[in-house]
C-alpha cells in the first residue's frame, strides 16, 4: 500500500473516532429520545417542575440551549420554554408532517416540538423539550469584593455574616506598607494596616450601598483611630474601595451623614492587597458563640 493511501486511512479512522468521542455517552432511554427522537412520558422528566436559575444544554454535544428565563410552566408535562438561546436550536418538519421538530443545531440530537400561537406567554411559542434532551447547568452567583475597616475585624465580620446576599467573609489586614504582616505585627500599629473585613458578595442579591450602609450603622464613624477600647491607626475607619462606583456610594453615604450631623472620620482609600488573619481570629464570635464587645448596630440611615 503506498504511504499516502496509509496516511489517508489513518486520518479518516482518528477523525472518525474523535466525532464519536466528542460526544457524551448515552442510555437506552437518551438514545431512545435523542437518536430515534422518541417522547419521555409526560410528567416524567426530572425538569418538567424545576425552576432553578441556569442554562440548560444539550445532553449530547453540551452547547446552551435554553435559559431558566425562559421557561415556564405550561401544565403539558414536559419542560416548556418560550424562547431558545439565539441560534443554537433548529427546526425542521415533523415527519408526521404536521408538527414542527427542534433538534441541537450543533449535533441535531432530538429536543421535542415547538408550537406557536397557543397564548401560554407573550411571545407566543412553546418549546416542548425532552428533559433526557437536557443537562441543567446552574447559574455560577455574580461575586464583588467590599473591604471594611471599623475597629476590631471580629465584631465587623460577625454583623456582616448575618446579611443576605453575603457568600463570604474573612478577617485580615489591608492599607499598610508591609507584606503578609500577622496578628501582632498590626497590632503595633507600625505596619500601616488596619484591621479589615473581606467581604464577598453576590450583586444580584444585595447592593454595595447596603452594605457600605450596614457598615456606617454597625460601629462609630466619628472616632478618630479608634473604636471603643481598641486604640491605633489600625483600629481606623475605613473604606477601602475596589471601584470607581464603590468610592462614589462611599463618598455619598459620608455626605449624608455629615448632612445629619456627624462628624465622620471614615477614610476612603483605595483597596490594596488583603493578607488574611491568623485562623483563630476567623469567624472569631460565630466559633465562640458569643457577641461582639463593641460593634452594636446603631440606625443612622432612614
Ligand atoms: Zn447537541
């Protein structure tokens, strides 16, 4: 056999390989649907009655096919959407010849039927889908980052623990000139540092606004280098902003309160690298089961 031929041979029989790798694998129920575009029975599909936020994509090829946004409940038995992601589902006539079928435009597996003009949504149509067609994907949460000097880090960690919308905190140091400074290098109050809380939030759920508010109203931001009885630079109030849109929130809520009254000593500062604390000061009160000594929350805001 000449060598060309042999090269041709190989190359048809490793593309001819990957195309079925590419894919995922299959049971009888899948192949069933998605192959010989076979029907689930109503009712039965672990998505009929889910409500998740997320996308939905083909159980074969794995492209995005739906979005939760777009489902809706139509009472049918089978997931119902009213609307497909631009591009990614095809349709073609049914070989009854009277519905219409929608495939993956990607690897054409069978997803169901689409029907129009039935008046379940404002648009109009309902894609009829499979839920063995599909693979829920949920939706990864939005994170921002906030920073928030006030005193000691255990007792603003522990309000801001209890808010909505918060995924996470850590306590540690930022705004200083020393790198991966511990507990009581800060605590000389020589390294620039001021005791800070990380706080790690989903923008979808609650606003840096409320936050930046919660942390005006959960210590004193009138002391100068100091909160109650903890004494130092780092015990300053501070913001330390990741955004442009986080300065001017902060710069905001310091004007109204100064409009109220108050004297605020709250620094604006941009945000630097965060060192974690030691492990012991995580989660410090939560551990402990106890409250903060000297973070009470005080209603400053309307
Ligand atoms: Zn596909």
């Amino acid at each position: 056999m000449n060598k060309l031929l042999l090269f041709v041979i190989l190359l048809i029989g490793v593309s001819f390989m990957s195309a079925e790798d590419k894919y995922n694998k299959l049971n009888d129920l899948e192949k069933y649907v998605i192959e010989n575009k076979g029907t689930e029975r109503p009712f039965t599909g672990i998505y009929n009655d889910h409500d998740e936020e997320g996308v939905y994509k083909c159980k074969r090829c794995g492209e995005t096919l739906f979005k939760s946004d777009d489902k809706f409940h139509s009472g049918c038995g089978w997931p119902s959407f009213d609307d497909a992601i631009d591009g990614k589902v095809k349709e073609q006539t049914d070989a009854d010849g009277r519905r219409t079928e929608i495939l993956c435009a990607n690897c054409n597996a069978h997803l169901g039927h689409v029907f129009k003009g039935e008046g379940y949504t404002d648009k109009n149509i309902r894609h009829c889908v499979n839920s063995v067609s599909l693979q829920f994907e949920p939706e990864e949460p939005k994170q921002e980052k906030a920073y928030f000097a006030g005193g000691c880090f255990w007792g603003v960690e522990y309000h801001f623990q209890k808010l909505d919308g918060v995924l996470s905190t850590a306590v540690g140091f930022m705004g200083g000139s020393v790198k991966n400074p511990g507990y009581y290098d800060v605590v000389g109050g020589n390294t620039g540092h001021a005791e800070t809380a990380e706080i790690v939030y989903d923008p979808a759920k609650v606003s840096f606004e409320k936050l930046a508010k919660l942390f005006f109203e959960i210590h004193d931001p009138t002391q100068i280098n100091r909160q109650g009885p903890d004494i130092g630079h780092q015990y300053r109030s501070a913001v330390f902003y990741t955004n442009k849109e986080q300065k001017k929130i902060t710069m905001q809520l310091i004007e109204e309160l100064e409009d109220k009254g108050y004297d605020i000593a709250t620094e604006l500062e941009i945000a630097t690298s965060f060192y974690p604390a030691e492990n012991y000061h995580q989660d410090y009160y939560e551990k402990k089961g106890s409250k903060p000594y000297c973070h009470v929350y005080t209603k400053r805001f309307d």
